[in-house]
C-alpha cells in the first residue's frame, strides 16, 4: 500500500492517474492506494485507491479491452468512480467506446495510458451523464 499525504508525492505517478486523484478527491488529504485487491464475490481489481468514503478502482490492461470492460462492468458497483485503463491511444479507446456505449450508462471511465490521458471520466451512474458521452461519441463517427 502506498500512502500518498502531500502534494507533491503525486509527482511518482503518471499524469493520467494524477489527473484521476485530482477530479475526484480532496490531493490535500492522505489517500491510500492498493494493488491487487481482492473483492467480495468480484475477483481482484488491479488498482483501489481510498480516501475516506470515496473509492476509485482502476482496472488495467494492455490491449485485451473486450476483457477489462466485462471486468468494470462486473465490479462496478463495489466502487464509487470506475476506469478502465488501456495502452491503446485515445482514438483507438473512442474506437472501442463506440462498439460498447452501453458500458457508459454504468459510470465507467477509459483512460489511455499509451496518450497519458483521461479519455471519458467516470461519474457516479447518472444516466444523463451517460447520453452526453453518447452523443459525443455519435459525433465523432
């Protein structure tokens, strides 16, 4: 476990993944961060990050996106935020989004390691929420 306490221990880690602590927590405050945490009746997710009542999980994955999805999808409601987290570049995560928009209505974001980038960002399942990406999504057919 590690145990982030001050700013600049964000410095260790990737801009994608600041970029995730920073949109949804307090970086003032101590954040722990686990791997490969064990869930209950879900399997393992790869990354757990807490901070008081909020939980973010991260699941991550080299190219097989097909499998991290059933993965978020599945674990989903175990955590506050949701990412999956692909070393594909973004276009080829919208490429993918747009075979499986309906993996948006469940709050789940993508992220593009391969760009250092937050592609969708998660939310808590609001539904609209969901159809704004979907429409975005729509657009950049």
């Amino acid at each position: 476990m590690v145990v982030i306490k001050y700013r600049e221990d964000l410095l260790i880690f990737s801009k994608w993944f600041r970029d995730v602590l920073v949109e949804h927590l307090d970086i003032d405050k101590p954040i722990s961060v686990d791997m490969h945490v064990r869930t209950l009746n879900v399997g393992e997710c790869d990354v757990v990050v807490k901070q008081g009542s909020k939980t973010i999980a991260i699941e991550l994955k080299r190219k097989d996106y097909a499998k991290v999805i059933e993965q978020a999808v599945k674990r989903r409601d175990s955590f506050t935020y949701m990412y999956v987290a692909i070393d594909l570049p973004a276009y080829a995560v919208l490429a993918i989004l747009r075979k499986y928009r309906d993996t948006l209505d469940y709050g789940i974001g993508f992220i593009s390691t391969m760009d250092d980038c937050i592609v969708i960002r998660s939310y808590s399942r609001r539904i609209s929420e969901s159809k704004r990406y979907k429409t975005l999504l729509e657009v950049i057919e």
